[in-house]
C-alpha cells in the first residue's frame, strides 16, 4: 500500500474532507503497513529481555544471601544514578527492575520518539503528508493515527511485560505494575513525540529535540535519585516522567496512582499536539528556523564537514553517553567482582573463560559494553546516509562536482571516528574512575580493540546499502543485534567458545583478563574492507534508489 493508493481508497481527490477525523481506520492500516516490521522487533526485543535477565539473576543469585550481598552493591550512587534507586534488590523481582526496568523504559521511549517522528514529521517534509491530506482524509486523521499505533506499541510491550513476569512466577501485582511503568512510559513520550513534531519544522531536529527532551527528563531521575537517602522519594523524581513511572515501584510498594499522570501527560500532549497542528502552516514547525551564515566555511563545503555539521547532535549525544558509560562502569567494578562467586558457573559464563582474575573479567565484559555502544552509534550514523539517498536530497549533492564514493567515504570517516573517539574515551574514563583497579591507558586500550569489529558493522552496513538499499537498515540492525546477543549471551545459550568466537564482538579478545591477539583483530579488518570495498563499488554503479 503506498500514498497514492491510500488516496484512492480514502476518496476521490476533489472531495473535501467531511471531519477532521475522516479516513481514520484507513490511516491505521496504512502506519501499519509501513511499520510492521519495525514494530514488531522493537516488541519481541524488547520483551524477550524479561526472561533472559531472569534465568541470569536467578543463577547469579541463588540464595538469599546472595541476593543481600547484591542489594549492598546496588546501593551505591553509580547504581542509583543509572538504573535508578535500589528499593527491592534483596528480592529476584527487585533485581529484575535494577537490571533492566531503566533500560526497557528509555529504549520504548527513543521508539516512541523515532516512530511519532517517522510517520509525522518526516512525512509531512517529504511531503506526504499533502498528498494524503489532499484527498478525503480529515486533517487530523494521520495524526491521530500515528499516535494509536505508537501508543500501541507501548501497550503491547507493556502488556508482554507483564504476561513474561508472570510466567516465570514473580507475584502478580509487581508484574502488572512493572509493565505498566514501562508502558506508561512510552506512552508519555508519544506525546513528547508529537509536540517535538509540531515545534520542529524537520525530522531531524523533531528527532533531535525529543533526544534532549528525554536526555533532560533522564538526569533530573538521575539527580533526584542521587540526592535521595534510603529508598525516600525525592521531589526532584516528581518533575521527570521517567521518575513518575520508577516512583510506581514494581515488586516493592506496588504504586498504581503514578500511572495517572503519565496517562493524563500522553492524552494533553496530544491533544495539544493536535491544537497546534489545526494553528500553523503545513510544513512549518512553532520554533523558527535559525538563520544560518550567508557563506559556508571551506570545511564546511566539503563532505566530511557537511556531514559532521548534519550529525553532530546525534555525535554529542552518544560521546556523552559514553562519558557516562564509562564512569558508571568504573566505578561498579570493582564491586561487582567482590560480588561475583567465580565457582559459580553462570559468573564464569557471564565474564568469560578468560583464566584472569574476576576484577579483570569484569572489567573485560564493560569492556565489550563500550565496544557494543560503539558499534550502534556507528551503524545508525552510517544509517543516515540512507536517509539521504531515500529522502531525495542525495541527488541534489551529486549533481555538481561531488562523486558517489567521495560523499560515500565522507559517511564512512565520520563514523568509523566517531566510534575510535567513543572507545578510547569510555574506556580511559572506565579506568581513571575504577579506583586503582586498573589504568586509564590499559582500558582505553582493552575498549579500541573492539573497533575492528565496529569497522565490521560498517562493511556490513555498506555491502547492504549496496546491493539491498531498501532493506540495507532493517538488516544492519539486525546484523547487529545478532551480533550483540551472540557475543553477550553464547554461553547462556549453551555455545561453544568457538562459535562465539566466530562472531564480530566475541572474536576480540577480552582485554585485560586476556592476552591481545593480532590475528583475529587483522580478520576482522580484511573482512571490513572486503565488504565495504564491494558495497562501495557497488553504490557507485546503481542508480539512486528512493524510499
């Protein structure tokens, strides 16, 4: 189904609209169709993590014991600023929401972010959105549309949330308050979603105003949970929505009164949203474009300058991430190697068997952490040369003086740099903060030998956008996603050491628990170059090829 086929199911194109609602259902089908797929991984992925962080806990933490021993390294200012106050970490249920409950609720609010965007925004600079409204579609109805399907999203993954508790017996009313947080949460950033759509007058911006929106809501948690003593409430956690979901307290109190502003936020955000759309113009975003300089810079006016200029809030961002990373890792790492049995045998499968000590084995797998963050920074920066070929604009910085592979190198260099930088950063951050446990210079050194395997995740990027330009993103991710749960979890899954060692991350060594290995890093490099040498190749003899 595309836009001219909606169109012609929707009415005939001279018809006006009869409601601002009119062509609803229709809108639905057609969001669906376009995103099924995407919705149904960022379901399944984000769901699948309920059970597979469990039966890890649950081997980890077989005793009561151990599960206090866990709740004293959990109360600690670096947990509690990542993942959010300790409230139940001596119960399996509390360690479930320590582990993965900030993780599941930020990453169904980046969806809710990108799929609003996707399907607003972006479609209305492309200018679907006029064809479609063109026919007998109601104003409002696309709009409408794309909040359902994002909120539904949320619902659903919610819901899987729970159902998931459920089934590996943790009590029912934290299972149901542990998917309704999550849930709660996407749906109030849809509607952050929606108003970052209305100020921005493009999707980029969109996109990177929802980041900060959210990156701002993170920190105040962060900082609210920092100043907090015990387990209290601080007022501070009041002005975020992620802390009014984490104030919700799945497996502890079992609060169901916070829901209701999440709730109320994602219906006046829409609606409000909405508002806005019926005031301003179409294709015009509230906040004014700022005026740019009247010439360009000589940097600027080359490749790896326009592409720096286009990416560098989605640089910023993720180079912050990885200050945080690192220190966040550094400084729990120690703790968590007291904290660790090394004759237990899901520890040793968690961090490897390397032979080194535990403190090194942990250091090793925060070493893959950075190497794995990366590794998604540099496929969704290489991504965006995608966006440009199916948004139209590639064609119009060809059509002078600019060849296909120089504007393709550009990409590559930004973010193959891009991801050196976040590796030697993350992880001399990871050893200046690990109090004495290891040197600034020996894990910047144990986190840049994953780049190889991130230059891997570009040669694959680039062969696909060679030959599968349409499906070259969706696969990417999937490569990578792969690529990830083998290296991370190929022990859980009963793996041979050698099969995971066949994979990008796993065929580095761990340093500093293992000795450095040319070999496997030189493999990784051939078969990098040889793939992005073929996908290269291969962009410079197609013809464009549009969304």
């Amino acid at each position: 189904m595309n836009t001219a086929t909606l169109g012609s199911r929707a009415g005939s194109p001279s018809l006006p609209s009869s409601g601002t609602m009119t062509g609803l259902s229709i809108c639905i089908r057609f969001i669906l169709r376009r995103n099924w797929i995407r919705l149904l991984v960022w379901a399944a992925v984000l769901a699948v993590m309920i059970p597979l962080v469990y039966d890890s806990q649950q081997q980890a933490f077989p005793t009561q014991a151990a599960r206090d021993a866990y709740a004293q390294v959990a109360n600690t200012p670096a947990v509690a600023a990542m993942t959010g106050l300790p409230y139940a970490a001596g119960s399996l249920g509390g360690i479930l929401v320590i582990k993965i409950w900030m993780t599941l609720a930020v990453a169904l609010a980046f969806a809710s972010i990108f799929l609003v965007t996707r399907n607003g925004r972006a479609d209305e600079e492309e200018g679907r959105t006029e064809l479609l409204r063109s026919a007998a579609l109601g104003r409002h109805a696309y709009s409408v549309a794309n909040y359902a399907v994002a909120g539904a999203l949320s619902v659903v993954v919610g819901l899987l949330v729970a159902l998931l508790c459920l089934s590996v017996k943790l009590p029912t009313s934290g299972s149901l308050i542990m998917g309704a947080s999550i849930a709660g949460t996407g749906l109030a950033f849809v509607a952050i979603g929606a108003l970052c759509g209305q100020l921005s007058s493009t999707s980029r911006g969109a996109n990177s105003l929802g980041v900060v929106v959210l990156a701002v809501f993170y920190f105040i948690r962060a900082g609210a949970d920092l100043q907090t003593k015990g387990t209290d409430v601080s007022p501070l956690s009041w002005f975020s929505p992620i802390g009014w979901a984490q104030n919700m307290r799945a497996f502890g109190q079992n609060t169901w009164w916070p829901l209701l502003p999440l709730l109320l936020l994602a219906v006046v955000g829409c609606a409000a949203a909405l508002r806005i759309e019926t005031s301003r113009d179409l294709g015009m975003g509230l906040l004014p474009q700022r005026r740019g300089p009247a010439t360009a810079t000589a940097f600027l006016a080359r490749p790896v300058g326009l592409v720096l200029r286009l990416q560098r809030g989605s640089l910023l961002g993720w180079l912050v991430g990885a200050v945080v990373a690192g220190l966040f890792f550094g400084g729990v790492g120690k703790a968590m190697s007291d904290l660790l049995d090394p004759s237990n045998p899901f520890a040793r499968a968690l961090v490897g068997n390397s032979g080194g000590s535990m403190l090194q084995s942990v250091l090793g797998i925060f070493a893959l952490f950075n190497g794995l963050l990366a590794g998604a920074f540099a496929v969704q920066c290489l991504a965006g040369a995608r966006a440009e070929e199916a948004g139209g604009r590639l064609e119009s910085q060809l059509a002078g003086a600019l060849s296909r592979s120089r504007w393709l190198f550009a990409q590559v260099v930004v973010a193959a740099a891009g991801s050196a930088v976040m590796l030697l950063l993350g992880g001399w951050l990871m050893g200046v903060s690990s109090n004495g446990a290891a040197t600034g210079g020996t894990m910047a050194q144990a986190s840049f030998a994953y780049w190889p395997a991130v230059l891997l995740m570009l040669g694959v990027l680039l062969f696909l956008q060679g030959f599968l330009p349409r499906l070259s993103v969706s696969l990417g991710w999937a490569v990578y996603g792969i690529s990830v749960m083998l290296a991370m979890f190929g022990s859980l899954f009963s793996l041979s050491e050698a099969a995971i060692k066949a994979t990008p991350f796993g065929a580095v060594p761990r340093m500093p628990a293992e000795d450095f290995a040319l070999l496997p890093i030189v493999v990784l490099c051939l078969i990098a170059a040889l793939l992005g040498g073929l996908g290269m190749w291969r962009f410079s003899t197609r013809d464009i090829v549009p969304e």
